[in-house]
C-alpha cells in the first residue's frame, strides 16, 4: 500500500513541476508581448485594448519575433493590406530578356554601282540616300568617247551583216561580238536595239540600275570625271533585313548563333516575327561594355525599312528551379529578401540569392525551399511595417504616458523618435 502512495504522490509532484513550467513559459511569452495599432504602429502597449487615435483594437505583436525579422498581423490587418501567399515550387523561369533594337541593311546582300567607262557624269537620277530604287529605273548619264566608238562599231557591223550576212555567216559572229561588248560595258537589250532601229550615235548614254533595293551611298556628284571601275552608287536589297540589339555581359550566357528570337518592329501590330541569330560580336563595342547580337529577318514585302526601331526577346533557359513571382522578392541595400508566412497570422523575412529572372518570375538559388508560402501581394507592406517597427524600437526609453490623457488605458505607450530625441511624460 505504501508503495501505491509513493508511486502517487511522485506523479502528483511531476505534474506540479510541469504546471509550473508552463505558467513560466506562459508569462515570459506573455512578457514578451506587446500590442500595437495596424494604422498607428507607433501606438505600443503591454495589454490588449484600443488605438488612442483611431480607437481600432490593438494586436499583439511578438517581441522576441521582431528581433528575428518576425511580423505579426491580426486578420483584419491581413485583410486591409491584401496579404496573399503562394507556395513554393519547382519550375522554368519563362526569361524572356527584352532587348532595344534597329533594323540596318543586309551587309551581305549590298550590289555596288560602278562606271563601266571613263567619262563624265552628266546626269544623277538618284542624289540622295536612302530613295528606293527598282531594277531598270534610270541610274545616271554618262558621256563617253569610248561607248561612243564602240556603238559605231556596233552599227558598222549590223550593216555588214544585213548586206553581207546570207553570203558570208561570219559577219554574224561579228555581229555578235560588237553586241557583246556593248553589254558588257552595261547597256541592255532594249537600248541595243533601239540604237539598231535609230542608227543614230550618241556620246551621251543612260545607265540603270542592275537590282532593287536602297541607295545607301551616293560617291558620285554630276559634272564629276570617273575612270572605268569607279564607285557611284551602292544599293542595299530588303527581302532580307538585319536587326542589332546591345547584349550585356549576363546576357551573353542566354543567347547564342543558331537560336531563335522574336523580333516586333514598332509601328507593326501584328505577332512578333521569328529571326535567327547570325552572329554575336566576340568583343565589346569600343567605349562601352555591350557586344553586338544580329539576327536575320525575313522581309519578303519588303515593309521593314532601315532605322526601324525594334524589340529583341530572347529566349529563356531550360530548366526547373524554384520559381517565385518577381512581386514577391523585395531588394534593398542588404540584398533581396521575401516574406515567408510561418504561422497562421506571423510572416518573417528570408534572405535569398536569385537567379534567372523574368518580367513575371525569378529563379531562387538558396534561401527558401519547396512548399514554403511565399508572401506575393502586400510584401512591400510588411517591409515597410518591419522597417518601421525597427526604427522605433532604437529608443524603447523614449515614450509618452498616456494615462493622464485616458483613464481607461493601462500601460499604454506612443514611442517616439526625431533627429534629437528626448523624453516627454505625463505623470498622474
């Protein structure tokens, strides 16, 4: 029987103990709590009651969590500043990095205009840059004693063959011959044939254009004397136009030749039309510290024009990380951070290292892990809130009694802070 007491009076005194345990950690977690208004954080007091100020009800507000970046919001805090969360998870990016861009000619597909003679230019069509031009379309007028003998040969010949050419079939050749010269000197079918009809010489002969496209230089002027193989004209063909952004250095690990971009021409409404990166500069533009991305893009109506301003997406990465809404990561002088929720009404902040971002997620290399609920609407708020609270708790001496001011608050403290703190009271 004795034994039974023992065994009794040994329980009765662990659970005495325990009690007691728990009454101590009740009171210091009591003691540690404070209350405070949502519209008035500087409104601090040791029990619960209401705002002097805007007589809403204070919620209690963990001392110990401050210290470790902890807020806690009543629900109706929660609810007034649009608190909502979302959970962790794995995911791509979807980066799709927007560069600024002009379309500039096809280097590559330029023909240049040269003088197929010695002579002097009487006549420019085109004097300016920048004009379209047609195949056919008169280029210049050139005065040239050379094309001059040669179209007399030309007709000499004709006439020997209309005269002589069923008995002799050679003069046919030599036909051929004198008309070969002349088209390669640059005149075509139809002048050749109209000088035939005519036979009438002239000095002075018309050149047109070989291609299509746009007078990009001009290296000509009228009056001018050129000998045979100099350069008048070049002309830049627009069923394939080139697009240049700027790539900074982190960009240059997102793109490479061979891939594709969408490319959206300004003044154009319809989707981005899809190029291909031809060609990314191997060092920096001088002066600066971008390299040069150029990609090909069709232009089979020929509506981009040269100068056109243009927007270059690029594509993102491959991949899966933990992804997060850009909205939810705030950045400051100490680095990035987001607010976790860590219990039903308590957030604390949570340093992080980013990675790959998007306009509408960033990529999160360390800091936080799957399945955490992340703060995405209100996080700004709950920064400001914690910076707030901060400051004011760098002086906890300096508060003002408010007892004389309203009978039924206990304990109730307005902490305050200026450039030149002191303490103001009010004792009963």
């Amino acid at each position: 029987m004795k034994r039974y007491l023992n065994i009794l009076l040994l329980l009765l005194l662990l659970a005495f103990s325990a009690c007691s345990e728990q009454a101590h950690e009740h009171g210091e977690a009591a003691a540690e709590t404070t209350y405070t208004c949502p519209m008035h954080p500087q409104i601090v007091q040791s029990a619960p009651g209401t705002c002097p100020i805007c007589h809403m009800d204070l919620v209690p507000v963990s001392q110990s969590g401050a210290n470790k970046g902890e807020l806690m919001l009543s629900e109706s805090q929660i609810a007034l500043g649009n608190i909502k969360t979302t959970r962790v998870k794995y995911g791509d990016v979807g980066s799709n990095t927007i560069l600024t861009g002009k379309l500039v000619l096809d280097e590559t597909q330029t023909d240049v205009v040269s003088s197929r003679v010695q002579g002097r230019i009487e006549r420019l069509y085109y004097k300016e840059t920048g004009q379209a031009v047609q195949k056919g379309q008169p280029l210049y007028e050139v005065y040239s004693e050379e094309l001059l003998t040669l179209q007399r040969e030309y007709l000499l010949a004709l006439r020997q063959y209309q005269e002589l050419g069923k008995e002799n079939p050679r003069f046919g050749s030599f036909l051929e011959a004198a008309k070969s010269k002349l088209l390669l000197y640059g005149l075509t079918e139809s002048q050749i044939r109209n000088l035939g009809k005519a036979e009438n010489l002239n000095a002075r002969v018309t050149f047109v254009a070989p291609s299509s496209g746009v007078i990009t230089d001009v290296a000509a002027a009228e009056g001018q004397y050129v000998t045979e193989g100099a350069v008048l004209y070049r002309l830049g063909k627009l069923g394939r136009i080139w697009v240049e952004a700027e790539l900074y250095a982190q960009e240059l690990a997102n793109v490479q030749a061979g891939d594709e971009v969408k490319v959206s021409v300004q003044g154009f409404a319809e989707e981005a039309v899809t190029a291909k990166v031809t060609f990314i500069s191997p060092e920096y533009r001088q002066g600066s510290q971008v390299a040069i991305l150029r990609a090909e893009l069709p232009n089979k109506e020929e509506q981009y024009l040269p100068g056109m301003q243009a927007n270059v997406t690029l594509p993102g990465k491959n991949g899966s990380s933990l992804t997060v809404p850009t909205d939810a990561v705030i950045r400051d002088e100490g680095g990035s951070h987001v607010w976790v929720q860590t219990g039903k009404s308590t957030f604390q902040a949570q340093m992080v290292t980013l990675g790959e971002a998007s306009a509408d997620n960033v990529a999160i290399l360390s800091g936080i892990k799957e399945h955490d609920k992340v703060v995405t609407s209100g996080a700004y708020l709950l920064y400001s809130e914690y910076v707030l609270k901060k400051v004011l708790t760098l002086w906890p001496d300096i508060t003002i009694n408010l007892k004389r001011l309203n009978s039924n608050l206990t304990d109730t403290k307005i902490l305050y802070s200026s450039n030149q703190p002191s303490i103001i009271s009010f004792n009963h």
